[in-house]
C-alpha cells in the first residue's frame, strides 16, 4: 500500500492516481463521520465535498507538512461545527426546533435510534473518536494525526469513551424500563 | 497484573489486537474476575452496537462518483493553468511510457 507522503507528493505534482487513491481511502470514513456528527444526509454531503475540496487544494500546497487525514478531518470537524453554529442560531430565533434534523437519518429500529442517542448525548472528544476508530475504521495511529494528540492519549481516550457510552447505554434502558 | 491494568486491555482484546500471550492472559483473568467480565461483556455490547450503526450508514451511490468527477475535473483545470505543471505533467508521461516500452522490449529479448 502506497504510504500517504508519497501520495500527497504525488498530488502536488497533479498525479490523477494520487488523488483517486486518497479518495478512495477516506470518502466513505469521512461520509460516515460527517453524518454521524450531523445527522442529515444532505448537510453531510455538503460537509464532504467541501472537506475533500479544500483538502485537495490545501495538499498541493503544503505536501510535506502532515497528513490527508489530518487535514481531511480536521477540515470536515470545522464545517460541522459550523454546520451546528448556523442551526443552534435557527434554535434561538425558534426555540421548539430540535438541534439537529433526527427525522432525516433516524434508524429504522429502536435498538440503533439508543446507540444512535446515546453517541449524541456524549461529550464531542468522546463521540469523536468512538466515530473514527469504530465507526470509519481508522487505526489509533492515524486518529492520533487526525486528532493531533498522542497515541497513549488518544488509546486512553477511546477507553473512556467507550465506558461513557456503555453507561449512557446502562442508563437509558434503566430509563425504559422504569417508562414501562 | 491488577484489574485496573486488565480493563485497559480489554479494548484491544475485544478488537482482537493483542498478541497471543496477552489474549491468553486476559481470557484466563476474565474467567476468573466476574467484575472484569462484566466490564469486558458490557463493552463489546457497546462496540457492537457502534458497529450495527456503522453498517447502517450508507452513502447514497451518486454521490461519490459524483465528487470523484468533480474533484478530477479540478485537478485537470489546475494542470491545464500551471504551464510549469503542465510541462512536468507531460515529461513525467512521457517517460512512463518509454520505460514502459523499454521493459516490453526487455521481455521480448529474454
């Protein structure tokens, strides 16, 4: 496999095969992190094709200096964040919409409407990395680029993270089944 | 080696990333630890549950043949705008192509 500099040196030098390689690696991670975060298919859409644009254009001039993931991601948080800013503005001109659309992408069962509740009920760091690794399927190693923290930090983290969730989880059908 | 130490492996082993010394090691403390099995149980409850999300969600097909198009498309206009690239571009093909060449000619003889 074709490590990333290499690619990413390719890239700046316009090599078509650089750029389909490293689409190819990250556009469905990056898909699913994006809806994950937001939950509406078309604002995830809109976050991709930004994220992959800048991250091309940001790549040719900065070959060298990190990694497509790291930019990638780092780029598509930043424009779900700001995805998130404009609709929490929509929430304070009127108050009764929810924060995010859950109509749209809403799991057709029960059982992942809970996971899918309980991600959004963690703190960001937390759903964020459980999204990369468990998610999108990218290694520690790499979450460490994207996430800009270091290995043993980001290992301890998802640990954390993982142990939040299950509690959520614990709490939620404790929820349930009192509501029965 | 002590629980708290176990539970911080417990991840890995879930994943099926320990060495085979390790995973044995945590199988047997788990046998023996109801409080670690039901930290481990209730942790790969949880990473399952990730993982049936993951599989749910699917991009729609269009779209990244859609922005792959795209993004292809931009990468030819910017080539076509940098006289220099463009040169390099043609140079770097060029010389694909003749080494190409040279290793067909290369087998013919052998």
């Amino acid at each position: 496999m074709r490590n990333e500099e290499d690619l990413i040196n390719a890239l700046a030098r316009g090599e078509e095969y650089a750029l389909e390689i490293l689409f190819e690696r990250h556009y469905e991670p990056l898909w699913k992190y994006s809806l994950t975060i937001l939950r509406n298919p078309h604002d995830a859409e809109e976050v991709v094709n930004d994220a992959f644009f800048r991250a091309y254009r940001y790549g040719r001039t900065f070959a060298g200096e990190g990694s497509f993931a790291g930019w990638l991601f780092r780029i598509a948080r930043n424009l779900c964040m700001d995805c998130m800013k404009k609709r929490n503005a929509k929430i304070e001109a009127v108050p009764d919409i929810h924060c995010y659309d859950k109509r749209t992408v809403a799991p057709h069962n029960q059982d992942l409407r809970v996971i899918n509740e309980a991600l959004d009920n963690l703190k960001l760091e937390y759903s964020e990395v459980i999204i990369l690794k468990d998610i999108s399927g990218y290694s520690l190693g790499e979450i460490s680029v994207i996430m800009n923290k270091s290995l043993s930090s980001v290992k301890s983290l998802h640990h954390r993270a993982l142990k939040a969730m299950g509690n959520l989880l614990k709490e939620q059908r404790g929820g349930e089944h009192h509501g029965m | 080696m002590e629980c708290k130490q176990v539970e911080l492996l417990l991840t890995d082993y879930a994943g099926g990333e320990l060495s085979l010394e390790m995973n044995d090691f945590i199988a047997g403390h788990l046998e023996n630890c109801p409080h670690c099995r039901e930290e481990y149980e209730a942790l790969k409850e949880v990473m399952q549950g990730i993982h049936r999300l993951s599989d749910n969600l699917e991009p729609p097909p269009q779209h990244k043949e859609i922005l792959r198009d795209s993004l292809l498309r931009e990468q030819r206009i910017f080539m076509a705008s940098s006289p220099f690239l463009s040169a390099l571009h043609k140079k770097n093909e060029e010389m694909k192509k003749r080494f190409a060449e040279e290793r067909k000619n290369r087998t013919g003889e052998a």
